[in-house]
C-alpha cells in the first residue's frame, strides 16, 4: 500500500500489478496498517480516523470526528491531535474480519 499526494492511495501485488486505488477528502496525515494486513486505519487533518479493508479500500467504518486534526496512531488505536490532546478509540478487527469472512 502506497499512500501519496496527502490522500491517494495504491495497494499493488508484490509483481508491481495494481490492485486498488482510492482518493479521500482529507489530507492524510497518519496511517496504521493492522498486524494481519486486512485493514487500514487513516487519519487526518479533518480530524477523523476511517477504517479501510486493505486489499480492495472498501470502508469499514468511520469514527465520530475529532476537535483537531490527527497527527499518529498507534495500533492500540490512540491518537495524537494537532492541539496536543490525546484520544483513544476501541476498535475491533476481528469484528469486521468475522462479518466480512461471513458475507462472502
């Protein structure tokens, strides 16, 4: 995966071959890919953090925004704003691992 131009995004074979593309309408200042790879955490300037599924960027879910732009993440899912407060969300990959390996 492959982020670029502060919200465009690539998810590319390990052969070079595109896989997915996406734009989001922030500028993107910190991403978080889970441990198994299935999902992708985003975050930016809008102050909300958005959750991807890896392989194709379907969104899983987005979060209520922030008061100020998101500068990290880490993956317990806690994050730095740009007016210096800290906010942790709770968030549960198997959740959507489990509903996802159900549907199809």
């Amino acid at each position: 995966i492959i982020c670029y131009e502060r919200g465009r995004f690539c998810n590319f074979s390990i052969n070079g071959k595109l896989l997915a593309q996406m734009e989001v309408n922030d500028s993107t200042r910190a991403i978080l890919l889970s441990s198994d790879g299935q999902n992708l955490v985003t975050g930016g300037d809008n102050g909300v953090v958005e959750v991807w599924q890896a392989c194709d960027f379907k969104q899983l879910y987005i979060y209520p925004g922030c008061d100020a732009g998101i500068r990290a993440m880490d993956l317990t899912l806690i994050t730095g704003m740009a007016s210096g407060s800290i906010v942790a969300f709770n968030i549960d990959f198997n959740r959507w691992h489990y509903e996802h390996q159900n549907r199809y």
